[in-house]
C-alpha cells in the first residue's frame, strides 16, 4: 500500500499521511504447505499473482499430526464452546 493509493477524496487524507512513509505496506503474499513450509516464500515490494499446484494429499498426510482432542490435546490452552442459545443483535439490560 502506497500513499499514492488513497482516494484524493479520503476523510482527514492530510492527517492520515502526515508522516506516514511512501510505502506503508510491502506486500508479504505467500503460499504456506499444510505442513508450514513455504510453497511459495513471502513476496515484498513487487506485484502481481502467486499462483501454484497443491497436492491435497499433502493435507491429509498433515491432518495425522493435528491432535486437536486426542493424546496431545490441551484442554487447559483450548476449547471449543457451543452456545445454542438464540442469539441476538440487540440485548436490553435494565439496571
């Protein structure tokens, strides 16, 4: 992300590039495996597309090492909660 990328007509644009650099953001995009290897390793400062060929099996070779509730779980770091109660947008709390 370039300063150069604001809408001219963005709110409080002076105050937001005050002192900002040039290049506020410089890319990163990468590909990562289901084993946390790089397929393909973080491009900064260049644009364009990353595109590549997955072998799904890969991902269920990786899912022998996810232990989410088996010998290795940790209940004490997490847990899933499932609240089956009617949810709301709006709750009234009378004091």
């Amino acid at each position: 992300m370039r300063t150069s990328d604001f809408p001219e007509d963005t709110p409080h644009l002076d105050k937001i590039l005050e002192n900002a650099p040039n290049t506020m953001a410089d890319g990163g995009s990468c590909i990562a495996g289901p084993d946390g290897e790089w397929v393909i390793e973080p491009v900064t400062d260049k644009e364009g597309l990353l595109f590549e060929t997955l072998d799904f099996n890969r991902v269920l070779e990786e899912r022998q090492n996810f232990d989410a509730s088996g010998h290795y779980s940790r209940p004490d770091v997490t847990r899933l909660t499932v609240n089956r109660e009617r949810q709301s947008v709006l709750d009234i709390i009378n004091d």
